[in-house]
C-alpha cells in the first residue's frame, strides 16, 4: 500500500520539481549543471561529483569544461 503510493507520488514531485527548477533558472542552465555548480560550491572535488553524481571522472571533467 505505501510503496505504491510512493511510486505514484515521487515521480510526479521530481516531474514538478524539474519544471519548477527550468522555470527558476537563468539562461540554458540544466538541472544536471545546477547540481555541479552546488557540489563545487560546497567544496566536492572531481572524484567525490563523479561518485555523487553516478558518472565517470571524464563526463565530470567535460561538464566543467562546458560550465
């Protein structure tokens, strides 16, 4: 009964949350390059963004390079 309340409610709030979030942010920045932009700002290094984030260190470096 829960888990399928929360399969119907957690999909719908980060449907919301990523529109509310394109919606809030300047220019062409996604939701992706937000995150990297916090992980910097509160001190991640490469290798600890690559892990939060589930990516490889190459993908980590190119979305910096992008930034």
């Amino acid at each position: 009964m829960i888990a399928k309340k929360m399969l119907e409610t957690i999909p719908k709030s980060i449907r919301m949350i990523r529109r509310l979030s394109s919606h809030s942010l300047e220019g062409n920045l996604a939701l992706q390059q937000l995150r990297l932009l916090i992980l910097v700002r509160d001190g991640f290094g490469q290798t600890s963004i690559a892990e939060t984030l589930g990516v490889s260190l190459a993908a980590v470096s190119r979305a910096i390079e992008s930034l």
